[in-house]
C-alpha cells in the first residue's frame, strides 16, 4: 500500500506543530522524504512515526528555506552513522538545485566530522534538478516542477503512483499560472493553505507569498483535482485547525479533502 505520512504542517516559525515535511510510501516499503522541517525534531518525527531512516532511500529538497532545509543535516548525520554502522544498506539519492546543493554540503563540511563527509559523492550521491528534471525516486517517477517563486528558487513536483494516480506537490507557495495546467486534474495535490481567509488581516498570506484556505479550495476545484491535502499552516488555532479549515474549504471544494495534523498516514490506494 502506498502512503503519505505526514511528519509536519506547520508553517516557519511554528511552535505547536513541527514544519511541513513528509515520507512518501511505495509498495515494497521504501521512503521518498520530501524536506525535513527546521531541526533534528526530525528525528522525533521519524521515530513517533514508527519510520526507519534504513528505508529513506531517496530525498527531494524542496528549497533553501530554513524550515525546509534546517533538518537535512541532521537527516546525512542519521543516515551517515547508520551507514558506518552497517544499518543502512546502499546509496542514499539527494535531489535538489545546486544551491541547496553547494548549501548542505558546506553544513556538513563545517558541522560534521570527516568520517561522515568522506562519504558525499560515494554512498550520499546528489543530483542536481531543473524543471523538467525526470528521475526515478523509490519506484516512482517524477518531474521536477519549477513552481515559479519569485522569493526562491524553489521546486515541486508531479510523481505517478504505481496504479496510474497523479500526485502534485506544490513546495510551500500557490500555484502560479504557468503551472496550473501542469496541475490541472492531478488526482493528488499537495497544497499549501496558511491560514482562513477571515484571518487574512492577521497573518498576511499574500505578504508572505501564501494561499489561504478558501484560495487553495478554489484553486483544488477550478483544476479538478480528485483530493486535496492543506498544510503549511499557522499554528494559532491549532486545535481547532482541522475542523476550521474543513468547513472554509468545504464552502469551495466538494472533492476528497485532508487537513492533516503531525503524524497522520494518508493512504494513496
């Protein structure tokens, strides 16, 4: 069965929630990570989600972003110990731009002992991305979508699931038009949604490049998207979120909806 396992939602400078990463699920296992939120409570997430670094064989960087990027450090220094130890059997495939690239290696050139570093280019292998880019990541293949920031280079990407469905992650800003017909009628999309319209004068969504829930509902009908998963959220109302955000999203979106808190499993048939 081919999951989604939610390690984060929350937005940068969120404190109730751990930013927004996941691990993609394929059928023998194997985890697609995509991001790592900001720090080692990675880690944790990992660990709360009953997911084993072992299977992470390939990771895709969304950005440079500090809440994207902070924990991929400590992602090499998990794996790379794993691998000295004999714990983790093969490569690890990194897929990111250059500049995240040139970014994490320099992290692990100042941060990390030799005896981990002497191990990029021979058994933690990067691949550098463009749009358009096509690879196989744990079985599935995808293309790398530039989704157009005009704060960041930044990348998404469209991936098929083993029985066909589509699956669109969207990084951490709105679908801009040249890529809404990319994401036109994807089965899945990944979406980010900072917060409900009504508190729009409060956290500025569109000061920070950011969607709210209504636009992102709007968006996931006008491109027919089959199911819409919301995250990268603020985390004021975080107990309230989920309940919240289903019922602004459902005055604009009739399709499969998730608003998932930390540490959910989605399944994707």
């Amino acid at each position: 069965m081919e999951r989604l396992h939610v390690l984060g939602t929350g937005y940068a400078m969120a404190t109730r929630c751990y930013n927004t990463c996941f691990a993609l699920e394929n059928n023998s296992g194997e985890l697609l990570l995509v991001d790592a939120g900001g720090g080692n409570g990675v880690l944790r997430q990992m660990e709360d989600a009953a997911l084993s670094f072992a299977r992470v064989r390939d990771f895709f960087i969304t950005h440079a972003h500090p809440d994207h990027l902070g924990g991929a450090i400590w992602v090499l220094r998990k794996i790379m110990t794993m691998m000295r130890a004999g714990k983790y059997e093969g490569e690890l495939h990194i897929y990111c731009h250059g500049t995240v690239r040139r970014g994490l290696t320099a992290m692990a050139e100042l941060m990390l002992q030799q005896k981990f570093v002497r191990l990029i280019g021979e058994r933690v292998l990067f691949h550098d991305i463009e749009d358009g880019t096509r690879a196989q990541m744990c079985g599935f293949p995808v293309t790398v979508m530039d989704i157009r920031s005009t704060k960041l280079l930044q990348f998404g990407f469209e991936l098929t699931l083993s029985g066909g469905a589509r699956l669109t992650c969207l990084g951490d800003e709105p679908c801009c038009g040249p890529c809404a017909e990319r994401v036109r009628g994807t089965d899945w999309l990944l979406c980010e949604a900072f917060c409900l319209k009504a508190q729009a004068d409060v956290f500025k969504p569109y000061e920070k490049h950011h969607s709210t829930v209504a636009d992102a509902a709007a968006l996931a009908k006008e491109l027919g998207v089959g199911h819409l998963v919301l995250w990268h959220t603020e985390d004021r109302c975080i107990e309230r979120r989920k309940a919240l955000y289903t019922a602004e999203a459902r005055e604009h979106y009739a399709g499969d909806l998730y608003v998932p808190d930390d540490l959910e499993t989605i399944e994707l048939g």
